[in-house]
C-alpha cells in the first residue's frame, strides 16, 4: 500500500512523541506500508518545526535525513490548485505522481475531498485501524 502522510502527521508525531501519528511514522517504519514524500512536503515540515517549534538546525538535519530514508521520494512535474492552502496541493501533487492509494491528513479541506484521482484521503484514526494501529 502506498501512503503519503500530510505535514500535520509528520509535525505532530515530531512534536507529540506516542501519539496515533507517531504510530503512523512507526508503521512505515516497520515496513506495514510504503511511504511516499516529496521535497516540498519534507521542506514544509522542516520549516513548521524551526518556525513554530524553534527546532536547531541541527534537529532539524536530523529530521531531514530521517525522512529521506523513511520514504519513496517523489518528484511531481506539475502543479494543483485544488484546495486554497498551496502546502496542501504539494501532498496531492505527491500523492497523484506517486499512485498513492492513500492521503492520511487531518486537515479537514482535505478530508472533504474524499478522494483525488483515485487516492483516498483518510483521517489518522481511520488510516490507524485499517492498518490495526
């Protein structure tokens, strides 16, 4: 299966150690589905960590390097302009250049998609009980 996780997991699995998002993080960590990022989502994440979170730049090469190695990366040649907050088109662009089966966000614009091109957008909570997390 093969998953990209919205900026807003990745912050909060950073930030709220043993939380459902660290769970997602931990999964893909243990092989139980392939994850998909790209530049921008990684640079997005780096960014909300140094701006709102004041992370060093030396955690925040760290966390760099972690998700490089954690996923697929993925390099979409265009844009979307589906939903009103651009970060947001970056992960759809991902997610669509990757065939992505699956979106987990918990951005509610997102949600309200449902799907795109075939990719199902999931809530962390309904993403964590299909995988029995």
């Amino acid at each position: 299966m093969r998953v990209v996780l919205d900026t807003n997991i990745y912050i909060s699995a950073f930030i709220f150690p043993s939380g459902r998002a660290e769970k997602a993080v931990h999964a893909a960590m243990d092989g139980e589905f392939d994850l998909l990022i790209s530049k921008p989502i990684i640079l997005e994440v780096l960014e909300v960590l140094a701006r709102k979170f004041g992370r060093n730049p030396e955690e925040l090469s760290r966390v760099a390097l972690f998700l490089a190695d954690l996923a697929e990366i993925i390099r979409p040649r265009g844009k979307v302009r589906i939903l009103h907050d651009d970060p947001d088109n970056r992960v759809l662009e991902c997610a669509i250049k990757g065939q992505a089966e699956m979106i987990v966000t918990g951005d509610r614009a997102m949600l309200e998609l449902g799907t795109i091109e075939e990719v199902q957008i999931l809530s962390l909570r309904d993403f964590l009980n299909l995988i029995n997390k």
